[in-house]
C-alpha cells in the first residue's frame, strides 16, 4: 500500500460530500475531478465506498486513499452538526476489499450522537489493529449549550485529544482562526492534526490564508474539498496549497505557483 506514513504532511482532497449531499457543484463528474487533483499533484483522497468501488483504478495503487466508514441522515432529513443518528455503514474488512490505504470516521463532540460515534470509532481502532490500518477522525465539536461556539479553540482542542484517547492516528479537525490558538490543538494532541475546509470560502486566498496560518500553529496539512474542486481552476489551487504544507511558501508565492502551473 501506498499509505501516507503517520507524521507526514499532507494535502488530502475530501471527496465523500455527495454522500449526505447528494448533487454537489464540483463533484458532478467525478471521475473528471479526481483526474485534475490528482494530476496536479493532490498526497491522497478521503471519499465514499462507491467513488473507491467504481473509479478502483484511479485511485488504488496511485494514490493514498481514506475510505469514510460512516455516515448520517442526508441533508434531506437533518442538518449537518445536528444529527440524532450515525451509523457504522462499511466494516474494516469492507476497506480491506477495496485495499484502500485507511479509513475515516467522525468523532462529533458534544452533539446527541456524540457517544454513538465514539463507540464505532473505538470499535473500529481494535478492526484496524491487526495490519495498522491508519484510522483518521475529523473530530469535531457540535454547536450545543455546553459548546454555544464550535470554533472555541479549547472545545477543538478537546474533540483532537480525545480522538488520540480513543486510538486514531491521525485527526482532522477545524482551523481556531489564528496559528497561536491552534498551536494549542497541535501542541496537546500526538497526532499529525489536519484541518478541516468547511464550505467554500469567499476567495481562493482566504483559504490559502488559513492553511498557512495552520501550518504555521504546527498542523501537518489540509482535508479540503469544496475549497479545491468548486474552485474555478482546482488543480491551480492544489498546486498552491502544496506550496505552503509542503515548500513553507507564503501565500502570495503560493498564488503565483499555482496559477504558472
């Protein structure tokens, strides 16, 4: 397999949206988008069962690829953060078959379905531990009364900490919004953390701003989708954002080489 080694750093491109989404601007085609990321140079993929199953060849043995193991309600029925159910949909041996290169699942600290998530991403640490299969978990905190702000750097902080408690390998989280306060996240969890893009930011800048700004608080790398493939020009972002996690480029330079790609 051709696994990102624990401690490297990384940009990942998160591909498994359509999932809850549905139809998603940008992941219309999805073979089309995976060759443009790839081709400019994306570390690895983190998407669904069925992304894996029919684009086998474009992923498997190219790339690192994180298969996501579980999953919610669609946005049809619940809001995103606000779920009442999660469930373990695939099995480690499921990720297995595919010969993906590790698997992904949620850790939602704070919501309804906190313990719920908990339990699977326990169960399937213990799945994974025969072959050190890397387990990542995009721990994240839920907007409730005891966590009136998800972006609280402590309530981040907290959701990465006990992600390594419960034995993954590597976290992917939210962005605090400046590097000292996420120095806290990365200085209290060991594990490579990851972050997190969210929706789609306003510019192609304020997004490259807040991987430097990561990178800069001791994060090892990006999970994004939306802020790469509903981008005009994907694989000019990919190329920027290389630069910084991988060059230390500052944003401006990062600009400039992705768009002379």
């Amino acid at each position: 397999m051709s696994r990102i080694a624990i401690g490297d750093s990384a940009l990942v491109v998160a591909m498994d949206h359509a999932r809850t989404l549905g139809v998603v601007p940008g992941l219309e085609d999805v073979g089309a988008t995976l060759d443009r990321v790839l081709a400019a140079g994306a570390d690895g993929i983190m998407t669904s069962y069925g992304v894996i199953k029919h684009f086998h060849g474009r992923l498997i043995g190219r790339v690192p690829t994180f298969l996501r193991l579980d999953g919610g309600p669609s946005i049809y029925r619940e809001d995103w953060l606000q779920y009442t159910e999660w469930s373990l949909l695939h099995t480690v041996e499921d990720a297995r078959r595919l010969g993906v290169d590790g698997v992904c699942l949620m850790g939602f600290l704070g919501g309804e379905i906190e313990m719920r998530t908990y339990e699977i991403v326990a169960r399937v640490v213990g799945d994974c531990a025969s072959d050190g299969l890397p387990v990542m978990v995009e721990a994240l905190p839920c907007p409730t009364d005891r966590i009136p702000d998800p972006s609280d750097p402590k309530a981040i902080a907290a959701a990465s900490r006990i992600a390594f408690e419960l034995g993954a390998d590597i976290v992917k989280t939210y962005y605090t919004g400046d590097p000292e306060t996420f120095r806290h996240v990365t200085e209290t969890c060991p594990l490579p953390v990851l972050i997190a893009g969210g929706v789609r930011m306003d510019t192609t800048q304020a997004a490259l701003e807040v991987v430097h700004g990561a990178i800069a608080g001791g994060g090892k790398g990006v999970v994004f989708g939306r802020n790469i493939w509903q981008d005009d020009d994907p694989a000019a972002v990919v190329r920027a954002m290389r630069a910084i996690i991988h060059d230390g480029a500052s944003v401006a330079d990062a600009m400039t080489i992705g768009r002379s790609g």
